[in-house]
C-alpha cells in the first residue's frame, strides 16, 4: 500500500523555478517516496521526529516527514544545499 505525498502549494511554485532537468529528478524522487518512504539513501534529520532528508542530483535537498498512522509523506522543503540552515 502506498503513501500519499503532499507537498505545499508555495513549495511547488518556488520549485517551478529550477532548471528544468533538476524539476524531472526532484519529481522522480517525489513518485519513488510513495512506494518507499524512507530508501536507502535519505538520512534522518538529526533533533526532529520523524523528520528525513534525501539528496538529489549532489546540489538539492528535499526535507520531509513520514507519518506511518496516514501513510503521508509531508515534503515541507527543497531547496539548494548550499542554502540550507539546519543541522544533521
């Protein structure tokens, strides 16, 4: 069974204006999360429950929650890495 992914209607509008290619990878990532929330590669975000990271392309982030009661993955960030203010 898979997970519903919700990502905020202002983060996909900030998401619009990426390269085109970085949008394909992004939304390849996005379509994976449903199957497998948490793949091999993301790694938890260190001080936020239920809080995980994955990398796209070495230059992007995207910041989400897993709740396994919903099976609903929240996307609240992507954003270019070295933007990035957090600590993991």
């Amino acid at each position: 069974m898979s997970y519903a992914v919700w990502v905020d209607p202002h983060l996909e509008r900030k998401v619009a204006r990426f390269p085109r290619d970085v949008i394909q990878f992004i939304d390849e990532v996005l379509r994976d999360l449903r199957d497998t929330p948490r793949p091999p590669h993301c790694r938890r975000i260190h001080g936020i429950p239920d809080a995980w990271r994955i990398v796209v392309r070495k230059d992007y982030r995207i910041l989400y929650f897993v709740d396994d009661k919903t099976r609903r993955v929240a996307v609240y960030e992507i954003t270019r890495r070295e933007k990035d203010t957090y600590r993991s």
